[in-house]
C-alpha cells in the first residue's frame, strides 16, 4: 500500500479525500459511517447565519424591535447548541479530524461562535463567505477586504487552523489568497458552490438550477489551484467541485492540491466512491513510481517549466485555433 497520508490545514489526515460541508454530515452518526468508508476527515454541515435571521424574523437594516432581537438572540443561541453538540458528537464517534463550517457574510458579532466551537472539540473552522456583490455603489475590492475582516477577527479568538472557503466570483483570486495566508488563514478551499438560480418560463417563478456538481466544475480549481500554489506556496490548498473519481483527485493534487473536498458524488452514488477513488490513487501513484503524495503533489502547478500557459488564457487559441 502506497502512503496516503497528507497534511491539510496542519491537520494530518490518513489519506487526502474530505466529506464537504452538506446535509450529509449533519449528524454523529452519518459521520461515523463516512470514517467507516475510508474518508480522511469531514466537514460538518455549515451553520448559517442568514438562516439564523430568517428564522427569528431579525431584519438587518436596523429597523428590528425589542421582541425581534429576543428572537434573533434565542434562535442563535439554540442554533449555536444543536450545532456544538454535532461536534461534541461527531468528536466522540470518529478518530479522524472534524471540521467545523460557519457560512457568514459579517465580520463581527460571530467570533463568539468560533471560541464555542473550539471549546466543544473541533479540529479546524472553515469559512465560508457567500454573497454576490451586485451594489451599484459597490467599492472596487471591498468583498476582498470582507473576507480579510471576517478571518481577523475570528484568529483572535481561536488557536485552531482557519480554512477560507472560496466562491468563484473574483478577478484574481491570488492577491486575496496572499492576503488570507499573511492574516493567518491555514488553507484555501477552491470553490464553494453557490446555488444557481433558474426561471420557469411556463409559470413565470423562480427555480434552482441542479444542486448537484458537475466533472466540469474541476477545471477552474485546477487553475487557479495550479497558479495559487506557486505564487503563494506555504498555505494549504483543497480542491472542490467536480471531483467525482480517482483520475479528478489526483489532478487536483498533481496542480498542488493537498486534498479535495467531495460532495456531490456521494450524494449520486452512497459511500462507494470513497475506496475506489483511493484505490485508484494508491494504483496510479503504485504505476509511476510514487511512494507518498508529496513526491507528485503540485508537480503539474504554474511552477512546471512552461506551464503557467495552461493555466491562462493563451491555451483558448491552441484548443479553438483548429476549428474552422
């Protein structure tokens, strides 16, 4: 058997593969079964503060009542419960690294989650920042400053690995990755998923688009994986999103990945993927000779020797040029 093991976030993990944060590790007991299949670590479902004032009827703006702030406090506070106890339990049940999830969009008012969470046992925190900035008035490199805000204040307040979860939607993600790992960020997660929005044309409402990821998600985490991880090599760095076999996991560490976080194919196919997609790793590694992950890993990132060009644009004109 090949060496699997990996370090991911400072968290030493038996072998690179991540349950993502989803409704399938919202309880001690399915967490237990994903151990029982072979995962390295999970990620516990995300707690969501939009949902938090959703549910208590809070409004933002400033225009909350007394009785509006009652529910908005007690809500968070049986909110915040249920979700220390999932760790206090998972923790109890699985030997291999639990990582807790907060999904924000405020810098403030949140840490006090982070310190109950590392009480209650959690190995790591991930954030996850979801928003779309569509403001007319929006500043030029203000939801990069969020993300920067939001990770300051919550290092204050733990001394467990912080992992940044990041959406899609920026110019150049790398200058912000610098910027998390010199603010004290221990990994990188490229990409969340954010739900995609449809329209029923026949009754004129709104609709989700398919939940579920698809194997093309990849290629943008294999860029920007493959750039991040030479630009900015001391940080950690997941893949997510379109991985679905072993061949996608182990592009993912060949760009200079150190794990990958799995979601939608566990949701298609069970537990099943998790040992063939680690058997294909040991296999493939076995094939070329390699003993651990980090004699390959980001051995295909923009550092190769003429390779940044695969990564950027100029390869649009090499796979289009041929088309008449």
């Amino acid at each position: 058997m090949k060496k699997l093991e990996t370090t991911f976030a400072g968290l030493n993990l038996k072998n690179p593969f991540i349950v993502s944060s989803c409704n399938l590790t919202n309880s001690a007991e399915k967490n237990r079964r994903w151990e029982e299949a072979g995962a390295g670590a999970i990620v516990l479902k995300s707690l969501f503060e939009e949902e938090i004032e959703a549910e208590s009827g809070w409004v933002q703006e400033g225009t909350h009542t007394e009785e509006q702030d009652y529910l908005f406090a007690y809500y968070r506070a049986h909110r915040l419960d249920e979700y220390l106890q999932l760790i206090k339990e998972s923790k109890k049940q699985c030997t291999i690294p639990i990582i807790a999830s907060v999904n924000c969009f405020r810098p403030t008012g949140w840490t006090d989650f982070a310190t109950q969470m590392e009480q209650a046992g959690a190995d790591a925190l991930e954030l996850n920042v979801m928003s779309v900035c569509a403001d007319l008035d929006y500043t030029y490199g203000a939801y990069e400053q969020l993300h920067l805000d939001i990770l300051r204040e919550v290092k204050k307040a733990v001394t467990i690995p912080v992992i940044v979860k990041l959406g899609r939607h920026f110019t150049n993600c790398i200058p912000l990755i610098h910027q998390l790992y010199a603010n004290g960020a221990s990994a990188v997660v490229l990409f969340n998923r954010m739900a995609a929005p449809d329209i029923n044309i026949n009754t004129l409402t709104y609709a989700n688009a398919d939940a579920l990821g698809h194997p093309s998600d990849l290629h943008e985490s294999l860029r920007w994986i493959g750039l991040a991880s030479n630009r900015v090599p001391k940080l950690s760095y997941a893949a997510s999103g379109g991985v679905v076999n072993g061949e996608s996991m182990v592009k993912a560490i060949l760009a200079g990945a150190s794990a990958v976080e799995v979601c939608s194919v566990l949701y298609r196919r069970g537990d099943a993927p998790i040992q063939e997609m680690l058997d294909f790793l040991g296999d493939w590694m076995a094939h070329n000779g390699y003993e651990s992950l980090n004699d390959f890993r980001g051995a295909m990132n923009a550092k190769k020797q003429g390779s940044a060009a695969a990564f950027e644009r100029s390869q649009f004109f090499k796979q289009f040029g041929r088309f008449e």
